[in-house]
C-alpha cells in the first residue's frame, strides 16, 4: 500500500504546477490533501476527482481557506468529515477514511504563526486531540495519521533550530506535546523509524533561497499505530518538482488496503 500526504497551499494552484499529473504516475493508494483552499462548487472539474479513486473533500466555511481531502483506490466502509468539534470542523481541519482493516486520517493542524490567538486556537486543538487519539487509535485499531502537524518534533528536524526556538512550530510546549503523544498513546513517527537522518524536511520558507539552500523543516508526517511498525518498506519526500511550499512524503507499506 502507497500513502502519500501533501499539503498543497492550494489545490488550484498546485494543479497548475502539474500536481495531478505528477500523482497519475504515482501509483498511490491513498493520497491526503490539506490546505486544499476551495469550496465544493471550485472543484468540480474532473481534475480534481481523478480517475480511479473515490474522492472526499471536506472545506473550510471561509473561502480561500484550509480543507482537507482524501482520495482512495478502495472504496471506504465509512468518512468522517470532521472530527465533531464546531470550531475545527468550520475550518477543515481532519477528515478520517474508515476501511475494513485501517483508519487513514488527513489532518490539518494550526500554524500559528499569524498572531497569539491563532497558537492558542492551535493549543486548544492539540489539547483535544492529545486524549481523542489515544482513545480511538491504538493496538486494538490500526491507523495512519497523514497531515501538516505544523510542529518540527527535534533539533533534527529544521535547519536552524536554535534561532527557532521561540517561532510557532518550534516551541517548547508544541515540541513536549508531541513527545506525549509518542510516550502516552500507541502511535509512533513512521518516517522516522526508517530514515534517522538529518535533513529531510518538507516544508520551505518561500523567502530567500530556504528552498535552493534546504533550510527546511520537517511538519508533515505519516503518525502510524503499532500495526505498520514492521510494514514500512519505504518513505521518501519527493523534491524533484515543486507544487508548493510543502513536499509530499509518500511512504510504502507492505498491506494490503481492503
């Protein structure tokens, strides 16, 4: 099973970068989208349900604005469109693929960085979800994570972490909240149980030459339950083409999605 997640900063603009023409050669089994920044009725063209898979986009009520979509070769048992907390699902921020074997989530977490209300709105969430998660997934409920968590776990995961430390993204708090949800739920970081490395990181500040010099940081990720710790065959961030600021990380499970 393929699983990619990209945020796309626009699902429009990403399309006119060649990002579906990218993913028909991917061979993916389920892609999760976020940022998708469009409405149902700008999404009608057939670009955007490509041909084979099932597609769910769940918007944001404000145009122009967050969403998340999931696409998927196996027709879902059942979709959450939303979490079921008002303030998150007015944004869309989280949308859950049910299968018979595997829960596939496509998250959208706060960044933050546009004023103190917006980390807060981000603490709020993330003390929701803390608790949400480790009730629904666990050893007994197989599941993968997907998204833009919008938070670099370690020193390995940004170039210049020591003038970060006090940026949203890189907070202590934000940091020790993700330690907890390695520590005291079941799930783990995929990409990192397979690629220990420095500097893979997907996302890039569009100032400077931050893409040119790779001086990233490393927000999204594939966050998987107990069931793919020995699945994983591959995971990589592509970076040969760029459809945002964002790259996708696709990952390669040995399962197979029914």
């Amino acid at each position: 099973m393929r699983v990619i997640t990209a945020n796309v900063n626009g699902i429009r603009a990403a399309a006119r970068k060649g990002f579906f023409t990218w993913l028909a050669a991917q061979n993916a089994d389920v892609i999760c989208i976020q940022e998708t920044k469009a409405q149902a009725d700008q999404l009608t063209d057939s670009l955007f349900h490509p041909q084979g898979y099932h597609c769910y986009y769940h918007s944001a009520e404000k145009k122009g604005y967050s969403g998340v979509a999931l696409y998927s070769r196996v027709m879902p048992k059942n979709v959450e469109m939303g979490i079921g907390w008002p303030d998150i699902d007015a944004e869309g921020r989280y949308l859950a693929a049910h299968f018979e074997q595997v829960t596939i989530v496509s998250l959208y977490l706060h960044s933050g960085t546009s004023g103190e209300h917006r980390q807060q709105a981000k603490y709020a969430f993330m003390d929701r979800l803390l608790p949400y998660f480790a009730q629904h997934y666990h050893q007994d409920r197989a599941a993968i994570l997907c998204g833009d968590w919008n938070i670099a776990h370690r020193p390995i995961d940004l170039k210049n972490w020591k003038n970060n430390q006090n940026h949203s993204g890189f907070l202590p708090e934000e940091r020790a909240w993700l330690d907890r949800l390695f520590t005291e739920t079941d799930l783990i970081d995929g990409f990192r149980l397979i690629c220990p490395e420095p500097e893979h990181y997907t996302w890039w500040s569009n100032r400077g030459q931050a893409w040119a010099k790779n001086v990233g940081w490393r927000i999204d990720y594939q966050i998987i339950t107990p069931h793919f710790k020995e699945k994983i065959q591959q995971a990589m961030i592509y970076k040969a083409a760029r459809f945002s600021d964002h790259a996708p990380l696709m990952m390669d499970y040995d399962f197979i999605l029914e």
